[in-house]
C-alpha cells in the first residue's frame, strides 16, 4: 500500500513522510495532508505489530492459545 501526496501549491510529489513542507517549494503542507501521512503510519505500525505477534505465536503456540504451558515433546 502506497501513499501519494502531492503538493498544493507546486504540484510536486512528496515521499517522504517525516517532512511536514514540500521538497520542492517549501511549502508547509496541510494538516490534513500530515494526518493522512500519520495515520498511514499508525496503520503500517499495527499491521506491523500484528505480524510479528502472529510470528511469536507460531513459535510459541503454548503461549498464544493461553494453554498449559506444557513443554513440546520434541
Ligand atoms: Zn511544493
């Protein structure tokens, strides 16, 4: 999933996300156009989240079933 924003004023693409003015012209950009970049952040940050728990429970199913906590028998 990828973002685009563009500038509002030059027209400029902007890529990275940590910038809150334009690349190009120096333009601040919006708040509206920082909150889209933010919350796209927060999405990749749980989805992120999400894959690295369901890693962590694959490794240790005991702990994700909330089970005994029985060792394996391997
Ligand atoms: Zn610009």
């Amino acid at each position: 999933m990828e973002l685009q924003l563009k500038c509002p004023k030059c027209g400029s693409v902007i890529y990275s996300r940590r910038h809150s003015i334009c690349g190009r012209c120096g333009e601040k950009l919006p708040e509206s156009l920082m909150f889209d970049l933010i919350t796209s952040k927060k999405v990749e940050d749980l989805i992120a989240q999400d894959k690295k728990r369901k890693e962590w429970e694959s490794k240790f199913p005991g702990h994700a079933t909330g089970g005994t906590g029985l060792a394996s028998t391997e």
